[in-house]
C-alpha cells in the first residue's frame, strides 16, 4: 500500500484566534508572505478538528486517548493506550517522557500544513458586544452595562494538505530495559524501574464496601491512620505523608510531590542506628539512602470528615499479613490483557475475542525492542476513515462559530514519498484552480489514478485524462473498498 496525500481548497474564516491586543482585541494568527499578510489556522487546530470528527462520525473506533500527569506535562498515557488499542495514538502520534528514565517518541503518520488563506488580510476588524444579555438584565431591573470587545476577521479561501505514512501507520517500536513478562494470558512490559516500599505495623480492617480495602497503620498500639486501596488507587490519611518541593535552576516555584513519612517506613537492612558522631554530611547521605515514594500526581480529598490524599501506584499493594507488613510499588508498567503467546517472542493481542495484532520482541544490545503491528484490515478501516473525513468536511468550532472546512475543491493520490507533492502547486486565480497539470507531473506519483473534486464554485481544467472523479472508485483502487 502506498502512501498517500491529499490536499484541500475550502471558504472559510480564521477562527484559530492568537493573543489579545490591549486586553479586549482578540487577534488571528497571520503570516507575511511575499510582502503580504495571509491568515491562517496552525497545525494543532487543523488536527483538532480532524479528530473531532473521527470521533463524532465513528464514535465506536474513535475515541480519545487517556491523559496522565505524569512528569513535568500532560501526555497520553501509553501505559494504559497504545497505537493497538487507541487509534489516536496510532494517527497523530505522541510523546512520553519518562523522567531520569527515558522518553517514547512515535512520529505522527499523518501529517498536516498549516491552513493559508489564499487572499490577503486586509485588517479587518469588527465591535462585539453582549447586547442581548444587558437588555434581558436591564429589563429584570439589573444595572448592568454592554461589555465591549472587538475581533480580527478574515473570510477567505484556504489551502490545507494531508499527508498520510502508511509504512509507520499501524505500527510502533519501544525500547525498554528489561525484558517482557508473560504469565496467565498477560504481558507486562516495564517501561521505569519502580521503586518500592513496606510500610510497617500494619493491621487490616473489615469494612462495608466489598471493593476497597482498609488498613490501619499502628504506631505503639495507637492507630496513626488508614490506607484505603481499590484495586491501584490508594486514598491515604493525611498524617501518614507530607509534600515536599523540588525546585529546579531558573524556577521560581518547586514542583510539589508527596511522600510517606520515614517514621511508617521499613528501613533498609543494611542500616544502622545514628550515632552522635556522625557528622552532618553522613546523615545527609544516609537521608537519600532512605527508601521511599515520590509520588507526582494526586489530590487531597474530605473522607469521613477527615483529609486524605488520593493516587494511583503501577501495581495493586501486597499485604503481608506474617509481617503486618504492606508492600507498595510506583514506576511504570504496562499490562497487556488478553494475550495468547504464538511463539518465544511473538504475541497476538485480542479484544473482544477478536484479533486486533501482536507483539514482538527482540533483544539488541542489552535492551529490548518491543514492535506493535496493528492488524491489516483495522489499518486500513482507519486510513479510510481519516480520507472519508478529509473528503466529506470537518467540524470546526471556535470563538463561538461554526467554521466551514468542507472542500470546495479536492486533489489526492498515492506517493512514493509521503510529501504533501499537490501543496506548492495548487492555487487559485480569479476563480480558477491552477498548478493542476504540474501536480500530475510530478514523479512520486506512483500507482493509481489520481482523485478530483471539484465544485461550481472552483473551476478546474485539467490536460492529463489519467485521473478519476469517482471517489468510491479511488478509495477501491487504494485497496480501502469494501
């Protein structure tokens, strides 16, 4: 399958707003091109819409990806996603950082220009203001006066393209340290090494609730407070832990984080009792020595009128009942459910008792190579998809308006390259599509006969008969047809 691009001319307005202007001008995002200012909507705008409108037009195979906090941003969270399972991730691409560790980069396979209004923007601005809202007060009797603002506006045509890597669509490639785990039907893939503690005197209480479970965490006989744990989410007394900050060079706020107070702590074997002698910079040492969470993520919550702080470890918390002891682990693992092992180093995952696509590993130089390959037949329900969308319209929302990203005019084809090849080329004068013939002529064009829309709106006169206006039939020739 080849790869494939597309590029789109469609009417309409610049609504990716830019920053404000004296505080009550919203301005539009504009460029100097050839002594010219074009508006236009960025990338991640275009991207938005797009998905949007996989998810609203296909809600079953579309949907968003889950977001985690951990390290210094928001990311997705491929411990609970991936390119198999989110067709989010597998389109558009991420990034995962993994702090002192390492980070999981996945090139976007279908990559997007920026829109570029094709006429110029000739400093067009309009005055709002909420009239409607003061006269309804006014008339309930409410001193309330019209809040005025103005907007920057451009209408035009825009130039948008779409270019679409089919050899790294539908797959992905990790490198992890440590080997894959496969027990009972599950892989699991460690992505930081976790790091683990045993909080002691721990005594296990009963309660109601069938799903959570109650420890008491005892201190000379006396109950300090409670750990409740459902499943991995752990909702922990407030007098148990304490926040601390970590401030880097050049911050002028540390970030916060959490962490169980030393006292509650098995300490490590090899350690010692202090000693009086022991200078300032040993203890110091020995502090860092001591084992414990960092914990980045949470929230402190009101639980049977107490304070509790609330998150989430890698692993369910193991108690010991022997040693009235409870084992609590962070770092970040992924769990693969629903595996079948086809051979040492081959895994097919499934969902819904269907084959969605597998898993291989490979050692290279004291790492591991973990390969996604998502299966054949939803790669390609997902490229269709994204060109069905592409074809028909997107929905574009912003600043209170509706946009209209509905080609007017439409030129796509596969490519040897995946190049946005028709983008340079493509123009419109006076009405009039141009760059046409030069499109056709370019050499990564491979394959099949290329696509054209074409509306009353745009005219588009084109030399070379070696294209199709049909577009079931292109999508049949790309091998996308039913």
């Amino acid at each position: 399958m080849k790869n494939i691009t597309a590029t789109i001319i469609f009417d309409g307005a610049a609504l990716n707003r830019d920053e404000k202007i004296g505080n009550n001008i919203q301005s539009i995002k504009k460029l100097n091109i050839g002594n010219s200012f074009k508006s236009f909507l960025s990338r991640p705008a275009i991207r938005h819409y797009l998905f949007n409108t996989l998810v609203k037009a296909y809600p079953h195979d579309w949907k968003p990806a889950k977001i985690t906090g951990q390290g210094t941003v928001a990311q997705f969270d491929i411990t609970l996603d991936d390119i198999l399972t989110s067709a989010e991730l597998d389109a558009f691409g991420y990034m995962f950082t993994i702090e002192k560790e390492m980070s999981i980069t996945r090139k976007a396979p279908v990559g997007i220009t920026k829109a570029i209004s094709i006429g110029n923007y000739n400093q067009d601005m309009v005055f709002y203001a909420n009239h409607d809202l003061v006269q309804r007060a006014n008339q309930d009797g409410l001193a309330i006066t019209p809040n005025p603002f103005q907007r920057e506006e451009h209408q035009s045509l825009y130039k948008v393209s779409f270019t679409i890597d089919t050899e790294i669509f539908g797959k992905d490639v990790w490198v992890v340290k440590k080997e894959p785990k496969y027990e009972n039907s599950d892989l699991t893939i460690e992505l930081a090494k976790p790091a683990s503690i045993f909080i002691t005197n721990v005594y296990e209480k009963e309660i109601e609730d069938e799903q959570e479970k109650c420890y008491s965490i005892k201190k000379n006989n006396k109950e300090e407070g409670v750990i409740y744990i459902n499943d991995k989410l752990l909702t922990v007394s407030k007098h148990l832990m304490e926040e601390k900050s970590e401030k880097k060079k050049g911050e002028s706020e540390g970030k916060k984080y959490l962490q169980f107070k030393t006292e509650f702590i098995k300490k490590n074997k090899s350690e010692k009792k202090e000693t009086e002698k022991e200078d300032k910079e040993n203890q110091k040492k020995k502090k860092e020595k001591e084992p414990n969470l960092k914990i980045e993520d949470y929230e402190l919550i009101q639980k049977d009128d107490s304070e509790y702080y609330t998150f989430s470890l890698s692993r369910i918390p193991e108690y010991d009942l022997a040693n009235k002891e409870l084992k609590l682990e962070t770092g970040l693992v992924k769990n693969i459910n629903n595996t079948v092992k086809i051979s040492d180093d081959t895994f097919e995952i499934k969902k819904n008792n269907k084959k969605i696509g597998t898993i291989k590993n490979e050692s290279i130089n004291n790492a591991y190579k973990i390969t996604f390959e998502l299966d054949e037949s939803i790669k390609k329900k997902r490229i269709k998809q994204i060109l069905e969308a592409i074809h028909n319209g997107l929905v574009s929302h912003s600043s209170g308006e509706d946009n209209t990203i509905i080609p007017l005019f439409m030129i796509a084809g596969e490519v040897t390259v995946p190049s946005p090849v028709f983008h340079s080329y493509i123009d419109v004068v006076e009405g009039k599509i141009i760059g046409l013939n030069d499109c056709l002529n370019n050499s990564w064009l491979n394959g099949n006969i290329p696509f054209i829309h074409k509306t009353e709106r745009l005219k588009a006169d084109v030399d070379n008969n070696q294209i199709t206006y049909d577009w079931s039939e292109f999508i049949r020739q790309l091998g996308l047809g039913e």
